[in-house]
C-alpha cells in the first residue's frame, strides 16, 4: 500500500469493513443523517440519484476533515475515496466522474480517486416533508448566521420581492441559538429554511483547512434548488472575500476558492450531470465590497445586521462571549461597518490604538493575550494589507487578467471588463481599510504590524 494515499472507505451498516482501509467511516455514526431534516428536502420524495449525492457530499467532506495534511511534505494530498451508492455504473461513468473531481480538485487543492460501489439502495427519508412548500417562484439561498448571507437575505427581499427565499442553514447556526432567532426575526413566513441534514463525527482536532464545506453546503442548497424548481442559488460573499484569498495565496496552501465563481461553474456542472437540471450560482456582490453591500443595504432600510457574527474565534477562545475583534473575519466586518457610517460594535480587542492586544482589551480585567491571539491578529491585518497592496501602482496589469481569465473561464469579450472590475474592487478595498486603520494611534497594534 503506498503511504503517500490516504485510503477512506465509506459504508453502511451491515457492510463489511474493506480491509485495507486507513480510515473505515459508517455512515449514522461517523457521517450522521438527520431524518426530520432529509424528510424536508422530501416534498418529492429523493430519488436514488437524489439519495447518492447526498452520501456523496458528505462522504467528500469527511474525508476532507480526517485527512491531516503533512505540511512538511506541501499542500496535496492524495485521498482515496469508496463510496457506496445505488448506480455505482452512473457514478462511475467519465461523464459523472469527470465534473465531479474537476470541482473537488479545484476547491481543495488534492487529488481525489473515487470509487463507486454497490450500496443497499433507498436507504434514506422516505416521508414527505410536513412544511408547507406550496409557494413557487423560489430562489435559493445558503444562509449562515454571518453579515454577507443576512444582507444577501434583505436585499433580496427588497430588490426582488416576487421571490420567495429558501434559506438552507449550515449545522453551525446551533452554536448561538438565541442570536439565530433574533436573525430569523427579520424574515417572515415565506422565508421558509432548511437545515442541514448532514453533520460529521470527527473528533477534537480535525483537519482545519476543511476546504470542502461550501461543497457539502452548496450541494445541498443546490439540491433544494431542484427539488422546488428554485430559479438559481445565490451566494451573497462580498467581492473581498470571494476574490481575495484566491489571489493572495498564503505559503504553499492552494488559493482559497471556496465561494469563487470558479468553483460554483464546475460545481454546477457536476450537479447537472447528476441531477438532469441546470442549477445557476449567482454572485451578486462580486464586485462590492462588504462595505459597499453594507451601506447598499442600509440605504433600503435594512435593519438587523449588528445580530450576525462575522469572527473566526470560538467560544473555547474565552472572549467573554464576544468576537475578538482582530482577527480576519472581524478586521473585515469592522472595515465594512466604517465605511458604510455604521457604529461599530463591541469586541475583546476593542481599540486598537494600544500597542499590544493586552491594551487594547475592552475590559482590562479579561485574560491577558497568548502567542496564538498575536499570531491571529497579525494574520488577519496580513490578510487584509496584502489584497489593498494589489491597488498600489506598480501592480502588474497581469494579475488581474489572470483573475479575470480564472472568473470568466473562456476568452471572452468580458475578460477586459472584468479584470478592470477587479481592480476598482482591490483599490476600494485598500481605501476603506487605510480609512479604517486611520482611526488608530500610528503605534497601535493595527498599525505597528
């Protein structure tokens, strides 16, 4: 057996364990299946093919997540995946298979060899759904409890108010269930969800880099799609965060594409082999920044956004129950929240004019840093620094082509359009992050780094 592939293999009760195999994962016990929330992405009841994505999706991510990576060794991996389904010959066909590890390559940044076997057939939710989804006209949106996918949320509803929205939930809304319901709040009862049906059991320390979610996430968003005959699956990512970490590589790691329309293209190409319908992925913020959606969304009165969370850090972190404050998700959310005239919140590391995090703590009576909270700020203000840079003058005009070439994938009359897009984005974005750090001391920790 060659060390170098990391055999997973995927079953179901009652098969046999493969011998061989590095990692054996039984589907309800390491991949678990929610049958109230499968039941609901039932009002048609799933079929077999229906059925095999949704093992498929979840068998991807979990190997992605117990996988470790050997930094020492670079980025890629080799993952070999058996995956039991009901039409092992449909699955295993180039036209399936083809799409299928063009979108898991793309995303993750590994090699992927994938067989299909012969699985115990209907195996999942076979009770219709109880929820009224006897609306139609219905778009699609994967919905966390962050600010991009709540102002995608309003803006929909004002901008297009003959839709009605499907939200599909990420298994992460049940962290803070009171803030969640204060977020559903600012829906009504059209604004009809789903949760996730699938969660993963993988332990304590997992592999981290888990660059597979938004495939488990959009796969399933995209099935509500068809299953509801919804229009299209929008993604409200800002143009920063959907751009930038696919630009601005970080060491040997692949470019972080998880919401990258590059990614959504093949994705939805997969999805149509598998499910015999066309699945559109929107993106439309692709050229805001989240500030711009911001304050787009605060001129049509959106209201409700301060509820979201937008940082990295758990609830392990001991933050008094607060977002940090410097790390990337909330650099960003506090850049945004300037230049869209907003107030901002509180954080753990609230004024960043002091010199070291411990003086910029909001209560100088909460622990005190660690190495680990430095090496997170100074990432985050990294992360925010080296997508700005890209406006400086002597920017290639080069790095923007090739962005473009990678958004629109073919040689298009759009390519020129597009990279100047880019670049307008990257200057506004280094705009609104000086403005931001402006407000701080010349020696605070968001300027000294």
């Amino acid at each position: 057996m060659n060390d170098d592939i990391a055999h997973v293999n995927i079953r179901w009760p009652g098969m046999k364990k493969a011998r061989g195999t590095q990692m054996d994962c039984v589907i309800t016990k390491d991949i678990r299946l929610s049958p109230s929330a499968l039941q609901d992405y039932s009002a048609k009841l799933l079929s077999g093919k229906e059925q095999d994505l949704v093992i498929v999706a979840g068998a991807v991510a979990y190997a992605d997540r117990m996988v470790r990576r050997k930094r020492a060794r670079g980025w890629a991996r080799h993952i070999e995946l058996t995956i039991p389904v009901s039409r092992p010959a449909f699955w295993n066909k180039p036209e399936t298979m083809t799409p299928l590890l063009d979108a898991l390559e793309y995303v993750s940044g590994d090699q992927w060899t994938i067989h299909f076997v012969q699985g115990p057939g209907d195996t999942l939710a076979k009770t219709q759904t109880s929820l009224d989804f006897t609306l139609d006209n219905y778009v699609v949106l994967p919905f966390s409890d962050g600010l991009d996918s709540f102002l995608q949320w309003q803006l929909l509803k004002k901008e297009t108010p003959e839709f009605n929205i499907l939200r599909v939930h990420t298994s992460s809304r049940a962290s803070n269930n009171a803030r969640n319901a204060l977020i559903d709040g600012h829906g009504d009862k059209s604004d009809q969800r789903l949760a996730m049906p699938i969660s993963l059991a993988v332990g304590a320390h997992p592999e981290p880099t888990y660059r597979t979610r938004t495939f488990l996430f959009f796969v399933m968003a995209a099935l509500a799609a068809h299953k509801f005959k919804a229009k299209k699956v929008v993604i409200g990512e800002n143009g920063v965060g959907m751009l930038g970490p696919a630009m601005i590589p970080f060491g040997d790691e692949c470019p972080h594409r998880t919401t990258h329309p590059a990614f959504t293209r093949r994705l939805a190409a997969f999805i149509s082999r598998v499910l015999g319908s066309r699945i559109e992925f929107d993106h439309p913020q692709l050229f805001r920044t989240k500030g711009q959606v911001l304050a787009h969304a605060v001129r049509y009165g959106v209201s409700g956004w301060q509820k979201t969370h937008s940082c990295t850090r758990g609830p392990r972190t001991e933050l008094d129950g607060m977002p940090c404050g410097v790390c990337g998700g909330c650099l960003l959310r506090r850049t945004a929240v300037h230049a869209a005239g907003q107030p901002d919140g509180q954080y753990f590391w609230n004024d960043l004019s002091g010199e070291t995090l411990d003086d910029c703590r909001a209560n100088a009576s909460s622990r005190e840093m660690r190495p680990s909270d430095i090496d997170i700020g100074v990432h985050g203000i990294a992360d925010m620094s080296c997508f700005a840079e890209l406006a400086l003058p002597e920017t290639p005009s080069d790095i923007f082509e090739r962005a473009a070439w990678e958004l629109i994938g073919k040689a298009d009359a759009s390519l020129a359009d597009a990279a100047k897009q880019i670049k307008t984005l990257a200057t506004t974005h280094a705009n609104e992050w000086s403005a931001f750090r402006a407000k701080f001391s010349k020696n605070g920790f968001v300027n000294a780094c």
